[in-house]
C-alpha cells in the first residue's frame, strides 16, 4: 500500500493510529519527536501525518521542512486544535490536509485513501500547454516560462482539476468532492487556502489572476482565451 510516517508525542495516540494503519496495509514508521522524524523521512515515504504540538519542535516547522525537502510528500496535520485560523495556519505551512482529533479510524482511512489518490494520478501522455504554463500529466510536472513550479499533490491535484475543464466555472463543492472525496468531513474553505497559495505561486499578480480566477459565490475557474 503505502509507506507512512506518524509523528504524534502522545503514546496512546500513536499506537492507536500504527495499529490502524498496519491493519490496512500501510508500512509504518513512528516517533514522538520532530527532529527524529525529519531524519527518519526520506524520498520513499508515501505520507506524513503530523501532530503540531511536539516536545522538541512544532510541528509546523517540521512540515515547512518535509515540504520543501520532499514536494511530493502527502502531508496531514493532526492536532487538537480546530479553530479556522490554525487550519489556515496548517495547510499554509504545506500541508495537503487537516485533522482534528479526536478522529474515528473511518475518517483517519478515508482522508488517507483521498491523499493517497491524489498522489497517483496519472493521465498517460497529455500536457495541457496556456500561455507560459505548461502541465506534464504523465510526470505531474507544472511549468512556467519552461522552470518547474513546486506544487503540493493537492495544489497540483486542483489545478490539474480546473485545467482540465478550462473555460469552465468548477464549484468548491466539486473541487472538494474530487480532490478529498465525496465522504470529506472539513471546512469548504480548505479550498480557498489552497487556491490561495496556488496563486501565489503561479500568477505574477496574486491579488488580480489573470489566469486561476474566482467565481464570486460559486467556486473558480481556469480562465483562458480560445
């Protein structure tokens, strides 16, 4: 199935989510420290669940770090906290996902599936080429002006989404479905976070896109000329 590290401080916690995940299928390898888990890490890691408050660092740090080593890494961020502005806070240090505990084993399966999904997604042989950018489906590549852009598998899964349906408004509620899964229990602004950051690292104009443009009340679209 898939490798995945678990980096949660709490004993019974951890256990609890190892022996889930063994059950599944997953290989998995656990510590309860940040500075253990970042040498334990490495480029066959499939997923990363991360737990925010640690002994030795926050887990915050640690998913900055993992995401710029590792842009390809699945990561979700497991903490107790579930007020707007720490998921905001989460997803904006890269995580592709958020979780607050408690959480039953169906939904911990569920949003590792969606990630895992994410992570595979493969269309053999088509590029989508718009002005400066071009998509490598096949190699989930994005670049612009022919230099790759880092994308998260999230970032890449959602713009892969619009761009595909160029020209064509996509609701929020289709982008969640699609991206994290009809069973998705979270905030529809998730979505917003992550088109947030896409568009700061595509557009030369974040705050007026010219290409990944918002449908106010509706979602957004993948906006080029015919």
């Amino acid at each position: 199935m898939a490798k995945i590290l678990v980096l949660e401080d709490e004993i019974a916690i951890r256990s609890f989510i190892k022996i889930k995940l063994k059950a599944l299928g997953h290989d998995v390898i656990d510590t309860a420290y940040g500075k253990e888990a970042l040498q334990k890490a490495d480029e066959r890691v499939d997923i990363a669940l991360l737990d925010v408050m640690l002994p030795d660092m926050d887990g915050m740090e640690v998913c900055r770090k993992l995401r710029i080593r590792y842009p390809n890494l699945g990561i979700i961020m497991l903490t107790a906290k579930g007020q707007e502005k720490d998921k905001i806070e989460g997803l904006g240090s890269g995580a592709d996902d958020y979780m607050v505990k408690p959480f039953s084993p169906k939904e911990l399966a569920a949003r590792i599936n969606a990630l895992l999904r994410r992570l595979n997604l493969s269309n053999q042989g088509h590029k989508f080429i718009y002005g400066p950018y071009e998509m490598n489906i096949d190699q989930k590549i994005l670049k612009k002006n022919r230099e790759i852009v880092p994308l998260t598998p999230t970032e890449y899964a959602i713009l892969e989404l619009l761009m595909k349906n160029s020209n064509k408004a996509v609701s929020r509620d289709e982008i969640l479905d699609h991206i994290w899964g009809n069973n998705y229990i979270g905030d529809i602004k998730t979505v917003d976070v992550h088109v947030r950051r896409l568009r700061q690292k595509i557009e030369e104009s974040p705050s007026n896109p010219i290409y990944l443009k918002a449908v106010w009340g509706y979602g957004y679209i993948w906006s080029v000329e015919e």
